[in-house]
C-alpha cells in the first residue's frame, strides 16, 4: 500500500446510512476515527435527516439528497471551527443520521385502572388501549433529550416513555370530558382526534417528536358491572315484570289442562317469577345502586281503582312488612312501589297502609 492509499483510507470521502431496520430512530455515523476530507460526498436519503456535531455542539442539518461538503454548505460548522477564509485541511465531527418517516401502529394502553365519575355507574375503574403513529419533529431537540449521543437509538428504548406520557394525558382528557362510560365506546374517534392537539405541544417541546394519529381501541369496565349491564339487559329484555308472572301464569295453566296439577304448576311458576324479578332486581341494585323509584318503573302494574260495594265490610289493613311478604319482594321495594304509585295504600304520619283490596288489584292487574 503506497503513502496516498494510506492517506486516502483515512479520509471520509462518502458518508451515508443504508438504513434497512424498521426501529431505528437515530444512528450514529462511525467515523472510526477518521476525518472528513474537503469536498466529501454526504447523502441522505428521503426520510431522513443527517445533524453535525462539532465539539459537542450542533452544526449544520442536511435534508434529503446529495451534497458536497464545503465551505458553503456548512455556514455554521465553519463558524463554529474558526474557518475564515474556507477550509482546505479535512476535519473530525460527529454525524447523526436521524429517522424522519412515521412510525406506525405503536401500542399504549393504561397499566392501572383509571378513576372516572358517572352519571350510570357512579365511580368506576376503567382500562383503555390503542395505537399511535408519530414522527420526529424537530432533529436537534430529539437528540438532545432522547437519543443522546447513543451509536444506535430504537424504538424499544423510548416506548414506556411515550406509553406513560399518552396515559398521562389520556387520563387527564377522559376525567375532563365527563363523557358517560356506557357513552365512550360511541365516541372513540372523537377522543382519539382531540387528544392530539393536547398531547403534540408537549410532546414536541419535550422530545422533538408530533403524534399524526392517536386510537383509542377500547374502553373497558371491570367484569362485575359488565355483569350488571348484562342483566340490566336482561331486565330490559323481559319488559313489565307483572306481564311476564301473567304470560307465565296463563303458560302454565294451559299446559295443566286445567286440573289441579295445573293449578300447582301455576303457584309454582307464579312464585318462580317473582322470585326470578326479587333476585334480578336485588342483583341489579345492589350493582348500579338505581334510585327508588326503578323498582316501581320495572313492575309498571296498570292502575286499577277497587270495585266498591255497598255491603263492603271495613278494608283489612296491612303493613309494608305484610305487603312485601305477599308479594314476594323487599320491604323496600314494596315501599318505591307505595311511594311512587302504583300500589295504592295510606300514608299515615310516617307509617304506610295498605287495604287488601288494593294489594288484590295490584296483583291482579
């Protein structure tokens, strides 16, 4: 090897990055020592961005294509090193290549349950997950408070951060909404597209990168009030319960043909459907904490005024605690059916009564 091959093989004559990953967000060029010669070829390919760096100092960002490096493409390199009158010597610098294109079906999602306040459901956990896409912004402000000064800087290396910064603030936007949780699923896209004016100022001033997408997949309730809408549906499914003990009761006598066998399957199936409505609406209740007045919306018995005789002797009066036996259900469901009307009965002072005719009507309603 002769003296100009030696001096030949220590200067940079092309620099470029060949970049075939999929996770690279910056890479750094090894110089191996080596220095760049005058006039040296620099080229960047498209999505990419190449930042000098000179004694520590940034230099001159070059965008996509060909240059040559001279005095004139690198105004602020030759400032920094004290060139006045050109550069004729090679020179050392540290060179970055940056990853500019956008980085595409990221995942997030909230590690722990998220507090939320609403109208259906009162304070409930809820869980979220999606997908983001972003690129890097601003070159400088990237490699100064992510990348560093790091040979080759991945995507794996700042995920959590960005997971924990998009909950952040996904928290935050979701709390403030005070969007309805059984309301969420419908507004997916909207809270996903405000999210972003939200999240990029931040995110561009911390760490030089822009969000171009934020997906929220899903918004989950914890199992037990899934359990409880799923009945809640299952109420709604079977509409006025004191029509259902009907239909059940009429089901049943035509099955007994009539005969007393028939008449037990009645009681039997009468005393099943209230019981099935006491267990579902107690489950119910005791899930979602409805107010009073669901109990007598559910039962919905059609108004019934008591046929009056003229030899009537004086109505039997019973208590709640009667009422409630007789009807198969809680004291306190007997009492939202006398408070909201549709069983009729006396209020006396603070204590409730009821003639047994109206508890008849009412059950034969």
């Amino acid at each position: 090897m002769g003296l100009m091959d030696y001096i030949r093989g220590q200067l940079l004559e092309i620099i470029e990055w060949q970049d075939d990953s999929r996770d690279t967000l910056s890479w750094r060029f090894p110089d191996e020592d080596r220095e760049i010669k005058r006039g040296a070829q620099l080229i960047v390919r498209e999505s990419q961005a190449c930042q000098f760096v000179y004694l520590g100092q940034f230099g001159d960002l070059f965008a996509a294509g060909k240059h040559t490096l001279v005095t004139d493409n690198i105004p602020v390199l030759s400032t920094l090193k004290g060139w006045k009158y050109g550069f004729e010597s090679p020179f050392k610098a540290d060179i970055y290549y940056v990853n500019t294109r956008l980085f595409t079906g990221n995942k997030w999602g909230t590690q722990n349950p998220i507090m939320l306040r609403g109208p259906d459901f009162g304070i409930v956990r809820v869980r979220a997950f999606g997908t983001y896409d972003f690129r890097i912004k601003n070159v400088q402000t990237f490699l100064k408070e992510v990348a560093g000064t790091d040979h080759q800087f991945t995507l794996d290396e700042f995920q959590e951060t960005m997971r924990s910064r998009l909950v952040s603030a996904f928290s935050d936007a979701l709390a403030s909404s005070k969007v309805p949780a059984l309301d969420l699923a419908a507004r997916y896209t909207e809270l996903g597209e405000a999210l972003l004016p939200v999240l990029n100022p931040d995110l561009s001033a911390k760490y030089g990168l822009e969000l171009a997408t934020f997906v929220v997949e899903n918004v989950s309730v914890p199992p037990e009030v899934e359990q409880a809408i799923d009945k809640r549906s299952a109420m709604g499914a079977i509409g006025n319960l004191n029509d259902y003990v009907k239909f059940q009761m009429a089901e049943s006598l035509g099955k007994g043909g009539g005969d007393g066998g028939g008449m037990g399957a009645m009681a039997a199936q009468m005393g099943a459907g209230l019981a099935m409505g006491q267990q579902m609406m107690g489950a119910f209740g005791s899930a979602l904490h409805p107010p009073a007045v669901a109990v007598g919306s559910a039962l919905q018995p059609p108004a019934a005024t008591p046929v009056a005789t003229a030899a009537a002797p004086a109505p039997q009066l019973l208590s709640v605690a009667e009422v409630a036996a007789a009807l198969g259900v809680s004291e306190a469901d007997a009492l939202a059916a006398l408070e909201a009307g549709d069983l009729k009965g006396k209020k006396i002072g603070a204590t409730w009564r009821v003639p047994r005719a109206a508890l008849d009507a009412f059950l034969n309603g």
